[in-house]
C-alpha cells in the first residue's frame, strides 16, 4: 500500500481517465492550487521458460532459459 499523505485535504478540479496513456490507462487529478497527481497503470509481459525433468519427486531443472528471454 502507498500512501499519498500530501494529498489530503487538497480540493479535486478535475479527474480525467485517459483509456489509451502511453503505457496503458492513466488517471489525472487536477487540483485547485495547480498541482497534479497522476496514476499510470502499467502491465509487463514476462516469459518463463525451463527445461526439466520429472522422474517422480522433485522434478529438475536442466535449464533455465528465462534469464535469456530478451527484456522489451
């Protein structure tokens, strides 16, 4: 949790939802003194990829390719 206590008590102008923000949705919050809050939410696809073998018990990692996926 985060919390935002400069916030408080502060009086909203506007709230505007912005559906298609550079990285996916964002929110606004205009103030009446000038300031802004904005909230931007962001999604990662991550890849995980293993090699293993499972002869019964604990199966065994014979390679992890993850950390070779190539970051966007």
């Amino acid at each position: 949790m985060i919390q935002c206590k400069e916030l408080a008590g502060k009086i909203i102008r506007m709230c505007t939802i912005f559906e298609d923000g550079s990285d996916g949705p964002d929110l606004q919050i205009d103030f009446t003194d000038g300031t802004s809050f904005t909230v931007s939410l962001k999604t990662d696809v991550t890849i995980e990829a293993k090699s293993i073998r499972d002869d019964g018990g604990q199966p065994q990692v014979l390679k992890d390719y993850t950390a070779l996926a190539i970051p966007r």
